[in-house]
C-alpha cells in the first residue's frame, strides 16, 4: 500500500550530531520539519543553539571524541524523553597532506572524530535502541570511500572505517528492530568545502569556487555539486519508516560521480 505518512517523524527523538553547519544543520531541520524532537550535538556550542533555536530543538555542546560527553548526550536525552529513535551521525573533520608527509596528529585527530566519535555514539545509542526494540541510525561516511582521492588518506580512512562499523553494527542489531545505514555524499557545498575560497573578510570568493567546481562538475551526469539539503533528505530517507527494509547499506547522494556496485 502507498502510505506517504511512512515519512512522518511525528514525535520521535532524534540526535544529530554536527547539527551546527552544514549537512548536520540542513539535516537537523528537516527531521524537525518532519516532526521530530531533534537534539541538535556540536563542538561548536554556540552553532548548535542557533540551529536548535531554528525550530526549538535542544542544543547540546558535545565533542563526540569524547567518550563522557557523548554517554551523557544519548543516554542525557534518552532520559529526558524517555526515549531515543534516531541518531544521525554528521559531525567531521577533514586535514589534508601527502601520505608521506601527514603528521601522527592530524591522523588521530581525525580518526578520533570522524571514526571513534561515531563508534560512541552508535555504541551508547544502539543500547538504548536494542533494549527499547526500534530505532535508526544514520552514519556518514563520503564519495572519498569509493576512490583514492591524493592528500585526504587520514580522512579517506576513517570513513572507510565508519562503512564497516555501519555493516557490522547493522547486522548485530537487526533483530532487536534496530537499523543501521549510511550516507557517502559526493562534494557538497558546506564550510567544510569551503574554506579554501575563504577570503580574508570570511566572504567567500564565488567564482574562485565556481572555477574550482568546474572538473568536478564534469564528473558529475547531472552536472551537479550538492547542496546540504540534497543529503539531509537521503537521510530522512534512511531514519523514517520509508526504510524499514534497508539496513546496513550505503547511499550515495553523490551526482552519479561513482557508481559502485
Ligand atoms: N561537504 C562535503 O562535501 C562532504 C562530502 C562527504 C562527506 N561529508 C561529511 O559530512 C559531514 C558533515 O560535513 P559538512 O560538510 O557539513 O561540514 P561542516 O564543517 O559544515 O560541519 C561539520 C560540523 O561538525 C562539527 N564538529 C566537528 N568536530 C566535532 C566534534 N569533535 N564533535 C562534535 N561536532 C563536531 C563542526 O563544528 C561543524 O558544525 C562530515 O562527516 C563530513 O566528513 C561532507
């Protein structure tokens, strides 16, 4: 039966994390917009209330590197609303450099955010969400999973390391009601993206970017960069009923720059 209310999220409690910027915040929004409580997590606590005051979510200053902060996020909330539904997983960080040259430090500050922030959170939440019977995770992984892009290995890593842990996950969980997916966008217009046509005011230089864009534009068959709403809505996808058959998959809101099998 066709049932456009199996995209409804009226009244569920959702955690994003990352919900500051970006993919995190366009993500945060939307869940709201489709009824959600949403529990907006960032490093960045003054970004986390400005989305949560959007649309009176909960802002949570949380750096999901660390263990504490997180056990407190998940089961915080869990407490407050006497449940948790849906994690959404979008904090990252990205540091550049040659193979031969990365620092130890740039590989473990980003392996302690984009890898092990995931793993506690979706360690704390899939507790919760095996004991309660129901709930939906979304982690984010990238379009760097599917190609060896130069100088993003410590990045390209720690994503490839968050596709397992969503494989693995859903397939221990599945039969407690609990669903585990990711997302690997393709490039996407964000402050994280961004920054290298930063001009010293903070504005950014659009046709710097524009011309950046260009080949990776060609690569796209829709000619396409993303949006951060062109994700949040593959991951509303993902945590609403629509999805109830989909689990430990990997969707790839990326333009058709790769199409793996
Ligand atoms: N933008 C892209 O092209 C792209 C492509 C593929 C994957 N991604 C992934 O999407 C996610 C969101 O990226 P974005 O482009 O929106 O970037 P962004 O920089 O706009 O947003 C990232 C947010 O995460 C927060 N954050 C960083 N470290 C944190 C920590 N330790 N604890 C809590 N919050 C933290 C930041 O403060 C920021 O608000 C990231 O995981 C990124 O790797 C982005």
């Amino acid at each position: 039966m066709v049932d456009i209310s199996a995209y409804a999220l009226d009244k569920r409690v959702a955690v994003v994390t990352g919900a500051g910027s970006g993919i995190g915040r366009a993500t945060a929004r939307l869940l709201a917009a489709a009824g959600a409580h949403v529990v907006c997590a960032d490093v960045d606590g003054v970004a986390a209330e400005r989305t949560a005051a959007e649309f009176g979510g909960v802002p949570a200053e949380v750096d999901v590197a660390l263990r504490e902060q997180v056990a407190e996020l998940i089961e915080g909330t869990a407490r407050r609303f006497g449940r948790l539904d849906i994690l959404c997983n979008i904090a990252g960080i990205i540091r550049t450099g040659l193979v031969v040259d990365v620092p130890e430090e740039d590989l473990d500050a980003v392996w302690a955010v984009n890898f092990k922030g995931t793993f506690h959170t979706c360690q704390t939440a899939a507790r919760i969400m095996c004991a309660q019977g129901s709930g939906a995770i979304v982690n984010t992984a990238s379009g760097a999973v599917d190609s060896a892009t130069p100088e993003i290995m410590s990045y390209s890593v720690s994503k490839a390391a968050v596709v397992q842990l969503t494989k693995n996950l859903a397939a221990e969980v599945g039969r407690f009601g609990v669903r585990v997916n990711a997302v690997a966008p393709g490039l996407v217009r964000t402050a994280m993206t961004s920054r290298h046509y930063l001009r010293p005011d903070g504005s950014i230089d659009e046709d710097a970017r524009a011309a950046a864009e260009k080949p990776l534009r060609r690569m796209s068959p829709l000619g396409m960069i993303g949006e951060p709403e062109d994700i949040a809505h593959a991951v509303h996808y993902l945590v609403s009923d629509a999805a109830r058959f989909v689990t430990g998959q990997i969707l790839r809101p990326n333009g058709g720059v790769a199409m793996p099998w």
